[in-house]
C-alpha cells in the first residue's frame, strides 16, 4: 500500500505541539515571494518557449470571479462585495479583453483539459452572462471533447437553484464545488452566512440530475461558536448529502490581512484544544462514513479520482489543491488569478482599478510572477511528491536531477532529525517516508525542505498547519 493511503494517526498531542503557521503549497515558492521584475514582456517569453517544447502540455484555465452578493466574516479570499449586478458586465468586458489576449499566445493545438471557476461567487454572473463567458472561451481556447477532461466551478447555494445548475451541466460543467462551511445556525449567524440544509442538497441533486462527475462541499472548522457536538451534527448531514468529495479547511484568523475578519470576537473562536477535537471529529466521522484521508484537508470516496490517482502515483498538487490534472500549464484569468507556465509563475492585478486600468490600455494585467531557479524546481518536485505521496525515493530522485540526495539535501536532514524521532517520518539509504504519525502534518515535513522560509514560518502571511 502506498504510505499516502495508509489511515492517518491522530494524536492531539503530537499535533498541538507542531500546530504552527506554515504554507500550504499549492505553489513553491509560495506566492509572497513572486516579484514585480516579472512583468508582460516575461510572460510572452515563457509561453513562447512553452509553445516550443516538443510535445507542449495542456493546458488548464482558471477563470476568477470576484463578487459577491455579501460578506462572509471568516473569508480570505480576494472578493469584491456589491449587489450591483451591473458590475459584472463591466468586468466581462474586461475579462474577455484579457481572453482574447492571453488565448492569442498559445498555439490552438494545446487543448483544454481542465477549467475551474473560482472567487468570490461565480454564480454572480447569470445564466446568460456564464453562456456568453463559455462562448468566448470555447472560441479563443481549443476546449477538449475527451471525457476525461475536468471543467468545475464553486456555487453558492444561497444565490442559485437547480435550473441554474442544469444549464452549467448544458455548458460542459462536470464538476461542483458547494460552499458550506457549517450547518449549526448560531454559528452561521455569527460569520453571516446563513445557508439552510435544503439551499445546499438542492444544487447537490441538481447537479447529479445534470449528469456531473463530480460533487464536493467546503467546510470550515476553528469559527466563532463551534463545538464538537455542534460539528458533529454538520458532519452527519453531510454524510448524509452523499458528497464525492469533502474539504475540511481550517480556520485562519488573520484581521490584520482580512478587514471581514475584524466583524468576528476574538473571544468566541474555540480555544486550541477545541479547534482541535473538531479537526479529530471530522477525520472519524468521515473516515467511518467510508471518505478516504487524500491529504491535507482533503477527503474522497475510495472510488474518487483523486484517490485513484494516489493509489497510481499520478496525484499532483495546484492552485485548486490537490489535482489529477497537475501536468497541466495554468492560465490566470480574471483579476488577482495566478497562473502557472513551465518553470514561472505569474499574477493578474489584484484589484479592479488596476486590472481594468490594464485592459483599457490593451495590456495583459500581469503584476508581478517568479522564473523559478534550478533549486526552485528540484524542491518543487520533491515537495510535491512529500504532499501527494508521503514518500521519496533518494536514488531515483537524485537520477532526475543528477545530485546526490544526502549531500545536496545535508542541511534539510538535519533539519528532519526532530520529525524522525517523534515518529512522523523514518529515513533508510534509500528514502524518506511519512508515516501515519505524519500524514497530518505533511505541511510540517515539507517546511524542512523549503529554502524561503528563514523566520517566516510564524507570520502572518501563513495559517496554521492545523
């Protein structure tokens, strides 16, 4: 059995004593440390070159949305708040400038295997507005007709209904993502977002009846009033809604980086030991439930692609999280998305004004990216073979990048020492291995190997790894 599949320990002990803040690598470097030296011009470059390769990669687009009808007070995400539905329009207006754009770049050959839309509330855009947005993507952009191909979005339940969902599955939506968060009413109220059981399994039938793949739901734990037994009866419905997928993300209370977060009493956040047991709550109940632990906060029927891909050793980690599609080249689109292109990475303005200011003047809104270094890629691999799989092969690692693992990797092992004698991972000649004791703190073992952390491991800029 793979290491990555092998049910996780949990022990709240071992746990809380490295409970401390660390990226969640969905990209290394991690994004606070892309730059404004690269800028359009090294964008075209690195396409052009990706265009070249013998056989170019795919390619995945990420579509962002960034409104939404109204706030919720736990959100980090970059979102515009508005009920004025005629800002969309002058965002599509922009959006498909910055398609045409980008599309313009790639030869038409690269097909599109993977689509995600994310925000704020893609389903801010109606029904009309999504078909038109498809349209253009589907002219400028060479959509794959293979069944494999993976098109998703993130609903809100509160602001959609099943003829909504039924039209994304017409469009070529396979896919949902349902945000949930928490079903207890108290606990909704206080992050103001309040979402009934019924909203929810309405879009999850609607979907199913569309013929989706695919169909998971977000949760949050650490918010303001929660309680195990409170959590526990959000867990139970769930199970009960019969999800492919389930996310259990944890609560990152960062106010002096999120101005919604500052609407939240510090005081009614569950202490360390309570954030905790919801985390351990959710593991049991889901794993009885028959989900399989993926990784980080990620949960899977034991048929699920993704788990699939783990057990094949193709499982590979994005900006989406964890991916059967990972081989692909990501492109940004909309404003803040970041992409991702062979060996760089790239971001768009991170607000309105500039991501316009951008487009009008027929620009491509690139603020800032990274041309990773050598070093840059061999961690990245190594990472993201840690995250996905629990495992390292030494010597067939130091093959794919001509070094010799222990002497190039000195410092890191040293660094692993602690981790080896509290039993979350074991070292022999020929690799390193995440054990059970391990798998829930994959981000902890990655940190190790991570040339950019230096201090930063506690700032502001990361949540906790629980």
């Amino acid at each position: 059995m793979a290491t990555s599949l092998i049910a996780p320990e949990f022990d709240p002990a071992l746990v809380a004593r490295y409970d401390v803040a660390g990226p969640r690598y969905t990209s290394y470097p991690t994004s606070p440390h892309f730059r404004a030296d690269f800028d359009v011009m090294a964008l075209r470059r690195v396409i052009r070159t990706s265009n070249e390769e013998p056989i170019p990669r795919p390619l995945s687009l990420y579509v962002h949305v960034p409104f939404c009808m109204s706030p919720c007070f736990y959100c980090g995400c970059n979102r515009v708040i508005t009920r004025d539905v005629a800002q969309a329009s002058r965002y599509l207006e922009r959006l498909y400038r910055e398609i045409e754009l980008m599309a313009s770049l790639f030869d038409r050959d690269r097909t599109v295997e993977q689509m995600h839309f994310g925000g704020g509330t893609p389903n801010f855009l109606d029904a009309a507005q999504m078909s038109e947005l498809l349209e253009s993507l589907s002219r400028h952009f060479s959509f794959s007709r293979e069944p494999e191909r993976e098109y998703g979005i993130e609903i809100d339940p509160r602001f959609a209904d099943g003829d909504y969902v039924a039209n994304l599955g017409r469009l070529g939506f396979n896919r949902i993502s349902v945000g949930i968060q928490d079903f207890d009413p108290v606990v909704q109220k206080a992050v103001n977002r309040i979402q009934s059981m019924e909203q929810t399994r309405e879009i999850l039938d609607a979907a199913r009846d569309a013929s989706f793949r695919s169909a998971s739901v977000d949760l949050i734990y650490g918010l303001p009033f929660q309680s195990v037994a409170g959590f526990g009866r959000t867990l139970e419905q769930i199970v009960a809604l019969n999800p492919d997928r389930v996310a259990v993300y944890g609560y990152a209370h960062l106010p002096e980086t999120f101005k919604a977060q500052r609407q939240i009493d510090e005081n009614t956040l569950p202490d360390a030991a309570t954030r905790l047991a919801l985390f351990g709550c959710a593991l049991e109940k889901l794993s009885e439930a028959g989900y399989v632990y993926v990784g980080m906060d990620h949960f899977a029927k034991a048929d699920d692609e993704l788990v699939q891909a783990q057990r094949a050793g193709t499982l590979q980690r994005n900006f989406q999280g964890y991916s059967t599609h990972g081989d692909c080249d990501i492109v940004g689109l909309g404003v803040s998305a970041i992409g991702r292109i062979g060996n760089t990475y790239s971001q768009n303005a991170r607000d309105l004004i500039g991501y316009y200011a951008a487009l009008d003047a027929g620009r491509m809104p690139v603020m800032r990216g990274l041309e990773l270094d050598e070093d840059d890629v061999i961690r990245r691999e190594l990472i993201g073979e840690l995250m996905c799989h629990g495992m390292i092969s030494k010597p067939g690692f130091g093959m794919r990048h001509r070094l010799l693992f222990d002497e190039y990797f000195a410092n890191e092992r040293q660094r692993l020492r602690v981790l080896i004698d509290d039993g979350l991972v074991s070292e022999s000649e020929q690799e390193i291995r995440v054990t059970s004791r391990g798998r829930l703190l994959l981000r902890i073992i990655a940190m190790c190997f991570d040339a950019y952390l230096g201090d930063t491991a506690q700032s502001a800029r990361y949540s906790r790894v629980i």
